[in-house]
C-alpha cells in the first residue's frame, strides 16, 4: 500500500484551447472539481487546487476543496506545482502527485499506481504512466505525446514524433520489433526534486517538443514509468472534448 502522499491539481484560468474551462459545468459539478473528487478517490492524504485565478478559488471554496493561489507566469504546470508546495511548506520528503485539473474521468487506481511506482523507483526523482498503442493514425498523431523506456522501465525519451521508428517497416505500420507507448499526463514527485526543479532553467528541447518532462532528462534525472494495460478515458481540452464528456457523465447518472 503506498505511504502518505498529497494530490495536487493545477488548473489556470486561461487555457489555449477551452478557456475558462475549469469552471465549466459536468453534471452537478465543474471539471476542475471533479478532477479533486477524482484525486480524493485516490487515497490522497489531502487533495488542494493551486490556481491561478481568485475565481478558481472561490469556486474551491464553495466546494470545500483546499486551493492555493499561484502567479499567473508559469511556463508548466510543474512550474506551478512546485510553487504550490513551497507555499504549503511540503517537506523534501513528501510525495506529491500532479492530477491534471482537466482529467475528470482519471482512475484512482492509476494515480495510486504512479505513486507507488515512485516508492519503488529510489533513483528516480519523478513517476509517470503510459500504455501501448495498438493503431497507426494514434501513433503518428503529433498531439499523441509517446515515451520511449530503457531496460529499467524508465523514459528514455518523449516524442510528439512517432517513435521509435522502425527502419524497415512499411510508413504505414507501427514498429515491428518492440512496443510504442502512449505517455500520460499524470506524475508523481518527491518535494525536494520539486525545489530544484525550480532552480532549473527551461532547454530548447523541452520547448521545441512543448513538452516539459524534457527538462527532467535533459539535466540527467531518471523518470520511472508505470505501464498501465489500457487508454485512459478522454480530458478534455477542446469543446468537443467537453460535450463527450458531458455525455459520458450522463450516460453514467452521474
């Protein structure tokens, strides 16, 4: 069973593509609180929104959801957690996990599974999840972010690129000699790599990729990956998103 470890949800007011949409109502409740139901289902020792917005954190108010207020700056959400935990005083030690504020439908037994993963992983400073992909137009997709692992079932590397790519096989195949993986926006750290990462300035790599993980390998740390057997169901990132989620809820009675 995995030790204490706290949730954090960064949500911002102003994405790109859905503005506003972590107030937008799923059901009885706003996406960005079900996110938190979601964290809480996970066993989180406490579960707490850090924002971006005074909006985000009335609403967390009105939902009895612990929220923290952070600068409206920051490049990731990393960038935004790790402010959350000095702001909490979260000691080196604590386990902190990341749960995307637009992943209302993410499984609790995912978040524990990640976590656990970083338990057991001592030379790794962070945790994170993917599963394998199975079709073609996912794997070439370049909003589908894949994550190649070493002998350690660690990343080696994140692509929006479709790797790895198998030189002999045909364009319209997936690679023939070893699995591709769909990497998953869900990660677990402890505190005290939080802190450093703050310290560490943003690569070239991670932004060309947009892809702040990057950052991680980049300066030389090891990330341990959790392989989950399945896709998660959607987030929700664009309108249509948000309707099929709707749906989904409503088909769910809940």
């Amino acid at each position: 069973m995995a030790e204490d470890f706290i949730a954090i949800v960064p949500a911002r007011m102003h994405s790109t593509r859905l503005p506003r949409k972590a107030l937008a109502m799923i059901g009885d409740y706003p996406l960005v609180i079900h996110s938190a139901m979601r964290a809480r289902e996970s066993g989180a020792q406490r579960v707490i929104i850090a924002t971006d917005h005074s909006d985000i954190l009335e609403l967390a108010k009105q939902y009895q959801v612990e929220c923290v207020l952070t600068r409206e700056d920051h490049l990731t959400g990393t960038d935004r957690l790790a402010e959350a935990t000095h702001i909490l005083g979260l000691d080196d030690d604590q386990i902190v996990v990341n749960v995307q504020g637009d992943e209302p439908l993410i499984e609790a037994m995912v978040i524990r599974r990640v976590v656990n993963r970083l338990i057991d992983s001592p030379d790794a400073v962070m945790s994170s999840a993917c599963y394998p992909i199975d079709d073609f137009n996912h794997f070439i997709n370049s909003n589908s972010v894949k994550v190649v692992l070493n002998q350690r079932q660690e990343a080696m590397y994140f692509s929006r690129s479709a790797i790895p790519f198998d030189r002999d096989s045909k364009n319209s195949a997936l690679p023939k000699t070893m699995k591709a993986w769909h990497h998953m926006g869900l990660y677990a750290y402890r505190c005290g790599f939080l802190k450093q990462y703050q310290s560490l300035r943003p690569v070239t790599l991670e932004l060309t990729e947009s892809l702040e993980q990057l950052r991680v390998l980049w300066y030389g740390y090891r990330i341990a990956m959790e392989i989950t057997e399945q896709a998660p169901l959607p987030g929700v990132d664009t309108v249509e998103d948000l309707e099929r989620v709707r749906q989904w809820f409503a088909g769910h009675g809940k």
